[in-house]
C-alpha cells in the first residue's frame, strides 16, 4: 500500500511552522490514540501521524522528505514506527497528551465498560405495490441474545464466579510498549476474563459461558409508503444484543423493489407506456389506463404522436418527506403509436386511397426528399 503524504497526514501545508506542526501533531495525536478512539483504524492512524511527525519535526529528515518524498528517508535505521527512532523528549511538552492516554488512572476498568450490541443488515425485496402504499412484512432475521438461563451472567444457575487470578478482578492488566512516545505503561483488557473481572468455574450449559445465544427470530418491519430500491431504514433496538448492559444494536433494512410488469419509477412519477394503433392516434381516443390505485379515463387527441407524455396528477408515488401530508408524483403516461407489420390487399388499397388525399404538409417524405437535394445543389455549387 502506498504512503501518504506526510503534510496531508497532519493537515498542514508545506509551509508549516515547527510550531505549526507540533500543534498539529498533539490535535491528532488526541484524537487518534487507541486508548482514546475505539475505531478499528484508529491505531494504524495513530501510527500513521507519528511517522510523519517524527520526519517533519526533524530539520535534516524534513529537508530530505521534501527533496525526495518518502525514498528520501524510508530504512533509515533505528527503531519504532517507520524505521525510526523516536524519544518524546523530541516533542516538546506534550504532558497533556500523555495525561489523557496514561496517566492518573483516569482509564475505567474493563469491567465496567458498556458495549453496544452490533448491528444487523437485512436485504429486503418488496413488490412496486408495496414500494408504493407502504405496508408491513415478516423478516427471519438471525440475532445473538442474551442467555435465558443465566440471565447473560455466563454461570450455570446456583454457582458463583471467581475473581480473575490474572488482573485481581480489575478486568485490566498493565503492560510496558515501546510506542512512538518511546516506553511507555500502557492499560489494556485482561485477556484471561475478557475485561470482566471474572472468571466461570461452572458455566451455563445453554451459553457454554458466553452469557449470549444466537436465536433465529421473526420480525414484522413496516415499509414507509414510497421507498425504492437502495434505500435504508433504521429500525433501533432489534439487532445484537450489547455486553455489561449495553443497548442493543439496531438493524438497517436495504430495500430492494422487484419490477413490475407496466410501471416504473421516476423519482416519485410513476410511469406507463401506452400503444395504441396510428387511427387512434390520428383520430383521437378515449382511454382507460392502469394506475397504481385502479384506472383512470384519459382522452387522447386526434393527432397525437409516439412519445407524447400525458400527466394525471397525484397518481404517482408519496413522498418520503412528505411529513404525512399526502404529497405524491404523477403517473406519466407515454403513448407508443403501434404501425401494424402485415396488412392484407384491401388494407394496403385503402392506405395508398388515403394517401393520395394528403396534401404536401403530410408528406414529410417529399419534403425531406426535395430539402436533401437542394441542399446538395448548393454545395456543388
């Protein structure tokens, strides 16, 4: 994988003071610290700005990276992150930093940290109709619960836990790394009980000592009046369950409409393509059209052409921040004027009758015909 920027890393320009670099390496440095930001990238970012700060606040390795990016001082030798050596004295007063990552135990024990339970997505296919008017569906969705027998606490009923023998029941232990601040006492969750304080001699034979189970269960999910496809709701409280009493997480339904045999979307326009035959387009018709809420009568002019739209209002789709106040699309219908492929002998008679009536207006041919003709008289000309 290729190395950023080592500016663009710290967000300053090029032209950064020391000082300027210094305040933005603390700024992210806060930010980032895996003791502080629980996001799973937050460590390798965290490393990320300590590189580039340990270059930059470097006078002689600066002028190299700027020289020649990153070629200019990548396996320079000595240790820590990137292959180099970083002593935090180099950092000038940074106490607050370390204050807020290590010092005065003001880290909270594993045992007594809450975790939201994770969340569940659920793909869900519905028809146009019930894209359109909303309704409600039941889903089998797979969901990890918590254990009915122990109540979640891991013990077989009637037994007791014992103290972790490793962090004495503080769920935490102490380990000495060596970081980009050099080395450095770092706390972190006791990997013997998990960050509980507890160990469980005697564990629930339904959990196996988790505390958790994994349950299939069916829900009934409402579907808001005019989703489509690609669009997700959040449903609070019904995905997996948390941990030392932590809520629940929450599911994500991803809609997915199936197509329908006539209609199609178009934002919150609902939209059919009609045929009809060239004598009911020329001489005009009424029609009685599908909507999504039964038919309608719609009046055809005579003279009407392939590809005209014609718009009943608020027959469309509701609008999903319509606030409840009965916001809808049109339905567009577009006319598809149909020309028959195979006519018989009198067909064809009474078609070349009514053609010799036409005047040279309704002869886009001959019009065609002689306008591509002059035009090519005037460019030999």
């Amino acid at each position: 994988m290729s190395q950023r920027d080592y500016y663009e890393v710290l967000g300053v320009p090029r032209t950064a003071s020391p000082d300027d670099l210094k305040k933005a390496f603390r700024q992210k440095a806060k930010q980032l610290h895996p003791d502080v930001n629980k996001s799973p990238t937050a460590e390798a970012e965290f490393k990320e700005v300590g590189e580039a700060y340990g270059v930059l606040s470097d006078a002689d390795k600066r002028a190299r990276y700027d020289r020649f990016g990153h070629a200019g001082v990548n396996n320079m030798g000595g240790g820590g992150t990137g292959g180099f050596g970083f002593d935090p004295s180099d950092f000038g007063d940074l106490s607050d930093v370390f204050e807020a990552f290590f010092g005065g135990g003001t880290r909270t024990g594993g045992r007594n940290r809450t975790r939201a339970g994770q969340d569940i997505r659920v793909d869900l296919r519905i028809s146009f109709e019930e894209a359109v008017k909303g309704g409600s569906k039941e889903v089998e969705i797979q969901r990890i619960e918590s254990c009915s027998r122990c109540n979640g606490k891991r013990a077989e009923p009637g037994s007791t836990p014992s103290r972790c023998s490793m962090c004495n029941g503080q769920g935490t232990v102490r380990r000495r790394a060596q970081t980009i601040f050099g080395m450095v006492e770092q706390t972190s969750e006791c990997p013997n009980c998990g960050g509980t304080g507890e160990t469980i001699p005697n564990p629930c034979h339904q959990c196996q000592g988790s505390g958790k189970v994994r349950m299939n269960r069916t829900e009934r999910f409402d579907i808001p009046a005019g989703v489509d496809s690609g669009i997700q709701m959040r449903v609070s409280g019904k995905g997996h369950a948390g941990s030392n009493g932590g809520p629940n997480g929450n599911v994500y339904i991803v809609f997915q409409v199936e197509p329908h045999k006539y209609f199609h979307r178009r934002d919150d326009d609902i939209v059919l393509t009609y045929d009809i035959n060239m004598v009911q387009a020329a001489l005009g018709v009424d029609l009685t059209v599908p909507t999504i809420d039964g038919t309608h009568e719609l009046r055809i002019p005579a003279g009407t052409q392939t590809g005209e739209v014609f718009r009943i209002r608020g027959q469309g789709a509701p609008h999903l921040q319509a606030d409840g106040r009965g916001m809808r699309g049109d339905q567009l219908v577009i006319i598809n004027v149909t020309v028959p492929k195979k006519l018989n002998a009198q067909q064809q008679d009474i078609l070349r009758q009514f053609a010799e009536t036409l005047d040279e207006q309704h002869q886009p041919r001959k019009q065609q015909d002689k306008g591509f003709f002059d035009s090519l008289k005037d460019l030999f000309n």
